[in-house]
C-alpha cells in the first residue's frame, strides 16, 4: 500500500528535463537517449581552407570550408 502512494505522488520517470543524470544519460540531461549532446563529447569543427578576396574598392568577401565532425549535431 505504501509503495503504491508512493509510486503515485513521488516517483517521476527519467526524462531528459529533469536536471538529473539518470536513465541512459551520459551526463545530465544530455547524451544516451537525450538529444541534447554533452559539452565534454563536442569535438571542435576544423576549418579545411579559408579564402577573402577583394569584390570591388573597400569590399571584401569572405568564404570558408569548416568540417563538422560530430556526427549527431548539425547547423544549416
């Protein structure tokens, strides 16, 4: 009976909003089935080449290859 009434008003599943490391989290809220990656797994993105080159009298232009590589994240 007692566990019942506790399971109904006090137990609360693990979810990813719930600032707590628990459930398949590898960190809190983050990683394992949380979609939100945890600081310390984020690799750096590295910049193959960059180039600027001059448009018209004071105009510059700027382009850039930067390689992502975390699999998972991703940015438009």
């Amino acid at each position: 009976m007692l566990g019942l009434v506790f399971t109904n008003y006090f137990y609360t599943p693990a979810n990813c909003f719930d600032g707590r490391h628990n459930g398949t989290e590898s960190g809190v809220d983050c990683g394992g089935n949380c979609v939100r990656i945890c600081a310390l797994a984020v690799e750096q993105p590295v910049v193959q080449w960059a180039q600027s080159f001059r448009v018209a009298e004071g105009q510059y232009n700027a382009v850039a290859y930067i390689e992502n590589r975390n699999v998972i994240a991703a940015s438009p």
